[in-house]
C-alpha cells in the first residue's frame, strides 16, 4: 500500500511537524505541569487520537466542504475557540485546587482530580473540533500520496495512522515530562495555583486566538 521511501518520508516529516511548537503542544504541556505525569499523558493521547478523525475526513472529502465554505469553517472555528476557552476557565476557576485538596477530605481530592478518561476525553475533542487541523489534513496527506499505485483512500488512511502514532508517541513523552516538571515545582509554595493559572491561561489565550484568527 505505502513504499518504504514513502512511509518514511512521511514519518520524518510528521515528526517535524509535530515536534514544532502549537497550539497541541502548549495545551499537552500545560495540562502535564498543572496536574500530573498521567493526567498530561492522557490529555496527550487524546489530542493524538483525535487525529484519527481528521484522517477519516480527509479520505472522504468532508474536509474539501469544509475549507470550501466559509460558513461551516467559522461555525467549527467558533466551537473550538469556545471550547478552549472553558477548558481554560475552568482551570483557573480550580487553580491551586490540587495542593488545597490534598489537606482535605477525600471527596475534595477527588472534586479536583479528573478521570483519566475524562483528560483524554478533552484532549480528543479539543483537537477534533480544530479546523485548523482540518485544514492541515487535508492540505498535508495528499502531498504524500502517489495516484499511479491506486487506492488513494487507502493511501490517505495508512498516511494518517502513521501520523496519529507518532503523535501518540511525542504527545505521551511531551506529558511525561512536564508531569515531572510540574512535581518538581508543586513541591515549592504556591507553585501549584501559578501552574494551574499559567495552564488556564495558554488555554484561553488559545481559544481566542482560534475564534480571531482569519
């Protein structure tokens, strides 16, 4: 289906792309400085997974219509933005909850500390609903395909699991190591309520600059 010049071609380029930073990245490094080693894992994967939606419209054209009418792309810029945006009020509202908690009872723990499933569950919406990697999708795939070998969905679809695992792979990284950077400096006063404010913060910065963006 894919050469090996191609898939590796590909890889390295994805790997480029990824490492960059964006909007993904601050978000996965954020959430792994505020909360946690696994609790920015999660969010990672998430954000990785949620590529896989991206590559399942690219193979069937939705993301054509969607770059072609100005209407469809506003209302998805719009719902991303606002979602970042109460991604980001929230951990504001919550800032500094984590250390609180920790001398508390067990139902403030656990008011404050999220699922699992619920991180990844953010990190794929939130990178689901960005029309922006809609757009990149659509734009970046197809450079790698070769029409004479045929199957070009299948191109497409095998192009777009590679990226999703590599991102996967640099994502999970990128959390682990803000988790550790983020206990490091949970350990000194107040560096907890700083990390959820500055967190909170790149989220909103970054939904707005999604909803302003032309």
């Amino acid at each position: 289906m894919l050469t090996l010049d191609q898939a590796l071609g590909f890889l390295l380029a994805a790997l480029l792309i990824t490492a960059t930073p964006g909007p993904d990245n601050l978000m996965v490094l954020g959430m792994g400085m505020s909360r946690g080693r696994r609790q920015g894992i999660a969010f990672g994967l998430g954000c990785a997974i949620g590529c896989l939606s991206h590559t399942l419209l690219a193979v069937v054209g939705v993301s054509a219509l969607v770059a072609a009418s100005p209407t469809a792309f506003t209302l998805l810029k719009w719902a991303g933005g606002g979602y970042l945006i109460w991604l980001g009020a929230q951990a504001l509202r919550h800032a500094g909850g984590a250390q609180g908690a920790g001398m508390g009872s067990a139902a403030a723990r656990a008011a404050v500390v999220q699922p699992l499933r619920t991180l990844f569950a953010k990190g794929l919406f939130a990178n689901a609903i960005n029309p922006k990697v809609v757009l990149f999708f659509l734009s970046f795939l197809p450079q790698f395909v070769e029409p004479a070998r045929g199957a070009v969905g299948l191109q497409l679809g095998a192009l777009g699991m590679i990226f999703t695992l590599q991102a996967a792979l640099l994502f999970g990284a990128l959390g682990w190591f803000a988790g550790s950077v983020g206990a490091w400096l949970n350990r000194r006063p107040r560096a907890g309520l700083w990390l959820d404010r500055a967190a909170g913060t790149v989220f909103i910065g970054l939904g707005l600059r999604m909803v302003t963006a032309r």
